[in-house]
C-alpha cells in the first residue's frame, strides 16, 4: 500500500522535521513489548521530535486516534488496509496544518486494482 501525496510547504524555503515511526500494531503479542507498555514512550518520542511532517507504518486505528489526540496541530491522512477505512493497519502521514497544506492524497494498493482496499501484485 502506498500513500500519495501532494504537499505544500506554508513557509517558503523553512527547514522541516520530519520523522517516520514503525509503532507495531497494538494487538500484537509482544509481551513486555507490548503496545500498552511502549504507548508512553512512543507518545513522548513523537512530541520530544515535533515533526511537521510523522509517517507511521503497522498502525491501527486506535493508535492512530493516540496520535491525533497527542499531536493535535496535525492532519492525517491513511486508511486501513482491510477496508479502506478503519480496519487493518495504517501507512498514515501527519502533517503539521500550520506549515504544510494538502493538495491531493489517496491510497493506492500495488496491485493490478489499485483502488481495491487489501488487493496484492502478483507475487506477493
């Protein structure tokens, strides 16, 4: 799955943070691994770094509803992966709203249907 975007930075030639996360999906059995105990600290990670621009891999939605709470100056952008919607894990992009804006943004499975949530390539 592939997030395309189209972004625009507010402020010219400004230097940008960016930052990419893998969090692991909350569901997985990580023991004292586990999202419930790593949450914090990832939270604390993503706050401490300030990126205008966060991109997060295996997410699910209700981590993805933590870091909207917890960086309130974003938008977001990314679906699930089993729906289109909700379900499965996330490729989502945050975006600072006060220094980048969206032009355009979707989700495209690399598949021979693009457009068909959780559809594969050949191969895969």
């Amino acid at each position: 799955m592939i997030a395309a975007l189209g972004m625009v930075l507010a402020m010219g030639n400004a230097s940008l943070t960016v930052m990419t996360y893998n969090l692991r999906f909350a569901t997985a059995p990580d023991g004292v691994d586990a999202w419930p105990n790593r949450r914090e600290a990832a939270l604390g990670l993503v706050k401490k770094h300030a990126p205008d621009l966060l991109a997060v891999q295996e997410a699910l939605d209700s981590q993805i509803l933590e870091l909207k709470a917890a960086l309130p100056d974003h938008e977001v952008i990314g679906v699930g992966r089993d729906d289109g919607l909700t379900k499965g894990e996330y490729s989502a992009i945050f975006f600072r709203r006060s220094r980048l804006g969206l032009r355009e943004g979707g989700t495209r499975w690399i598949s021979d249907q693009p457009t068909n949530p959780g559809s594969l390539g050949p191969g895969a």
